[in-house]
C-alpha cells in the first residue's frame, strides 16, 4: 500500500508540473503576442485556457482520490493539500495570461507607445519563478523555493518602474493613455504571476521545511 | 467516530468564519482610515495582519488533524480541501487590506484628490462578497454564492470607472499624479478582494454542487 501511495504521489507531482508548464507557456506567449504585435497568438492563448482549466479539475479530481485511498500521515498530508492550493494558483496564472493576452488584442490598433524592454524583462523573471517555485516542490529544494522569494521583489521594483515611465508618457502626450494604460495593466498581471509563484514558492517551503516559514519565520526585507 | 468527524468539521467551519471576519474588517477599516485620513487606524490594520497570519497557520493545522484521524468520503474530502483554499484566499484579503493601509499612509501628506464615493462603494460591494461567499460555504447556499460571481462584474466596471476618472484628474493637474495613483493602487486592491471572494465562491459552488463548476458549466456573462 505504501508503494501504492508512491506511485500516486508521482504522478501527481508530474501532473502538476505539467499544469505549470502550460500556464507559464500561456504567459510567455502571452507576451510573444505583445512584442510581435501578433493579434493570432494573442487569440490562441486564450483559447486555450481551456485546457488548463480542464487540468486544474483532474488534479483536483486526483488529489481526492489519493487521500480518499489512503491514510496518509501529516507530512505526506501536508504535501497533498499544498499541491491542491498550488493547482489553484497555476490556474490564477493561467488567467493573468489570458488578460495579457486580451491587453495585446485591445492595443492591436494603436501605434506602439514605446519600445518593450522592460516588461519581457518582467515577464521572464516571472515565468522563472514559476518555474523554479514548482522544481523546488518536486525536488524538496528548500533554498531554491526561497530564491523565488527573493525575485517578488525585483518584480515588484519593475513594475514600479514601467509605471512611473508610462504614466510620464501619458502626462506628455493625450493620445498614449489608452494604450499606456493597457501596458500598465499588463505589468500587473506580470505582477500577479509573480505574486502566485511566491505562493507556490512558500508552500513549498512549508511542506519541505515541515514548519510554517509562511509568516514570521522567514527574513523577506 | 462519524459524530466526532461532524463535531471536528463544525469546529472548522467556524474557525474559517472568524478568519474571515477578521479579514472582511481589516479591508473595512482600511477604507475607514482612507476615508476618515485616520493614519493611526491604518497603523493598527497592519500592525493586525500577525493575527490573521497566526489564524491561517492554526486553521491548516486544523485541516492536517482533521484528515489524519479520519478517512473521509470525497464529498467530505471536497469539503476540507475546499477549507484549505478558502484560508488562503482569506490571508490574502488580508494582505490587501495592509496594501490599502499602507497607501492611506503615503497619501497622507496630500490634500484629498476628490471626495470619496466610488472607492467606499466598492470596497462595500466587496466586503459583502466575502462574507456572503463565507455564508454560502456554511449554510450549503449555492444561490448566495452565485450572486457573488455576479457582483464581481459591478466590482469590475467600478475600477474602471475609478481608474478613467483618475487619469482624468492626472492629465489636467500633474500636482495630484502622486495621490492619484495611490488611489488606482487602491482601486486594484479592492478589485482583487472581490476576486478572492470569486475564488471562495467558486469553490463552494463546487462543494455543495459536488461537481465542477468552476469552468464552463457556469453562465458569468
């Protein structure tokens, strides 16, 4: 039965990992859409939010099944509920792509406001973290996980940025503000992704750690 | 055994109520130290985030017990993963509401931009949508927590109409650029509550229905 318990163990992580993979895949084609100009992509990625919201319910199918076929002790407990709050937030993820994706369909018709150096910039770090917050929680990396944490930071700076530049253009020049503001809008949902992979990354922290570094316990400043 | 599983998840429940009462306050307060330019209110809603942190951490431990010592049907099991997420939506309120507090302190320096109507509207459509969300998860009220999905629209259509009105008083006066923006910051803050209150309201459409209704099967048009 433990073998058992393993195997299903398994195939969650990978099942999960395969979510991240493509909710961080819709936010990098998301931003493709963008710096392309590429109205198609665009289009696609919000198809294809289907998909993932289709893999969020047979993870959430599959978590209910592992513990209703086992008596799991607290630490493997906390692992399964970590894994059901982070399909959560990879679904979240999934969303702020799609947003992205419909800033790049609304802006489609405007002249582009400035060149994108800092939102790719914003968006790679992101995807990142997305990445690395889900290895750490497959290879128990606690450090990794905190690295993650780190990031939010940097990501947090950038927008702060893009902000302040942005809106100087909008001061400057009438015709610019609505696709400014859309640029805005997607330097928050960058921000977002972010935010979701800090929640994964300190899940991840909780579970592999056994002790709640989720407030308090962790240095962040 | 059963009785003792009923008594333990009567025990959660109201746990997961207090959590979020705490959180819908610290968003009301927030918005009454806004309101009133009352720093020292906003002072004290962070300086009470530790609380909610501290209750979010004894309600996941609760959850861990509930499901070491008893094996669960899925529909219970659906019921206390569902717990799980809805805590952490909660925390995350409560992480918005130190987000608008903060804002309050750094626009106290300013005169007020305009007078506040919209902002206390919405902040009341939102906090009304936490509770209400929390209520359906208790009492099984599929019907209450489809009204909130429905309300996360007006929600919607109120940040823009914030933000349109915002840009316009940013364009006409580069002095009130400042406090604006901390008021859109604000805006989102708020936008983000509701959606939380969506997440939970989504995951208790789940439970009581014991089908997914989280994507597609729901009309949110």
């Amino acid at each position: 039965l433990e073998r058992h318990f393993e195997g299903h163990l398994e195939k969650l992580k990978m099942r999960l990992l395969r979510m991240g993979g493509l909710a961080e895949q819709a936010v990098h084609l998301s931003m493709k859409a963008l710096v392309e100009a590429d109205g198609t992509l665009a289009e696609r990625v919000v198809q294809e939010e289907d998909a993932i919201n289709q893999m969020q319910m047979e993870i959430d199918e599959s978590v209910v099944r592992v513990l209703a076929l086992h008596q799991l002790m607290a630490v493997d407990l906390r692992f399964v509920l970590a894994v059901s709050r982070i399909n959560a937030d990879l679904e979240r993820i999934g969303d702020q792509a799609v947003n992205i994706a419909e800033s790049v369909l609304r802006i489609a018709k405007y002249p582009q406001v400035k060149p994108y150096i800092d939102l790719p910039r914003m968006s790679q770090i992101a995807e990142d973290m997305v990445r690395d917050s889900l290895n750490a929680l497959v290879s128990g990396d606690q450090e990794l996980a905190r690295s993650v944490l780190q990031r939010d930071d940097t990501v947090d700076a950038l927008r702060d940025q893009i902000l302040r530049e942005l809106l100087t253009y909008m001061m400057g020049n009438a015709t610019v503000v609505i696709p400014s503001f859309q640029l805005i809008s997607i330097a928050q949902n960058l921000e977002r992704v972010a935010d979701h992979a800090t929640n994964i990354a300190e899940d991840v922290i909780y579970v592999v750690a056994g002790q709640d570094v989720r407030h308090g316990a962790l240095d962040r400043s």
